[in-house]
C-alpha cells in the first residue's frame, strides 16, 4: 500500500470516527403551540414520531390572557396508548424515551367563568434530544490498527522494493531473463 493511501485510509476512518461520536445530539421542536380557549374547554392532540431513543422536555404555561385558566393538564401518550407522564397545572415534564416510534401530546385547557372575558391561552413545547449513543469498542479497535499498519509502512526502508526487483523478484514471482 502507498504512503499517501495509508494516510488517506487512516484519515477517512478518523473522520469517520469523529463524525459516529456526534451523530444526533440535536434538540428538535416537536411541538410549540398557543391555544386559546373557552369556558367549555377544549383538548388538543399533536402527534409526533422519533427515529431514535432520546429524551423529551416538555412544558406547559397558562400566558395568562385575558386572565388565568380555570383547568389545564397535559398527558404524553404512545402509540398504544400507555400514558408516559403527565402535567397538572402549568409546569414541566422530563421523559426519557427508550425507543422510537410515535407519540402523542394532548393538552386540555379550560377558561374561567369569572372574569372580563371567558377566555384564556396557554402553551405547549415539546422539546426532543435524541441520545448521544457511544462509539464502539471496535471502532476503537479499528483505528489503532490502522495507526499501526501506517507506523509500520513507514519502517520500511525506502529501497526495499528496487531490491526485491534487482535479485529477479516481483509482486507476481520470479522473472526470468531471456536472452536472444
């Protein structure tokens, strides 16, 4: 192999390295709603799927406008169903997610009868952060050999291969002369 394909290999797989150990540690908005609603109430469902565990922050506030709500919570549920966590009142929630897939964001928000005007608002955020998943022992591995292979190629006396080629030999076996 040549001097300037080992450093390339070696540089390729080194970059390759860096780039597995920072994969998907973006924050991604899921969901950022304001909802404006009446003495009735009213729910509100977002949907959202992930690719990747991760964790969830999610936060829910009254704004306060016109005046303070009467009633509001939060539930995040999966596809199936299965309630993950939920919010009474404003506030925040942490969920950590152990797989991917699809889940679901219902909020309820109700108004106060008493006041100027029968309504009010609040907020929803849900904020996901896949997790950061660790590089391999392997590639470790990997990369320390390659470092290996490129320290030894660089042992090798320079005039190996003219040598090799005066005593007759090549890379496929002996030559031999012929003489006319």
């Amino acid at each position: 192999m040549k001097p300037a394909a080992v450093r390339v290999a070696l540089a390729c797989a080194l970059a390759g390295l860096g780039a597995a150990s920072s994969a998907g540690a973006a924050t991604v908005t899921e969901v950022a709603q304001s909802y404006t609603v009446g003495t009735s109430g009213a729910t509100a469902t977002n949907g959202f799927s992930v690719a990747t565990p991760g964790n969830l922050d999610i936060s829910l506030t009254d704004l306060l406008w016109p005046q303070a709500l009467a009633n509001l919570s939060f539930e995040l549920t999966n596809s199936q169903g299965k309630v993950l966590g939920t919010i009474s009142g404003a506030g925040t929630l942490d969920v950590a997610l152990a797989a991917s897939g699809t889940y679901f964001a219902l909020s309820y928000g109700q108004a106060s009868a008493t006041g100027p005007l029968p309504y009010g608002s609040y907020g929803v955020s849900v904020q996901y952060t896949p997790t950061v998943v660790p590089l391999p022992a392997s590639a470790v591995l990997l990369a320390s050999a390659m470092g290996l292979v490129a320290a030894l190629h660089r042992r090798r006396p320079a005039g190996a291969s003219a040598r090799r080629t005066a005593r007759g030999q090549s890379r496929g076996g002996t030559v031999a002369a012929i003489s006319v």
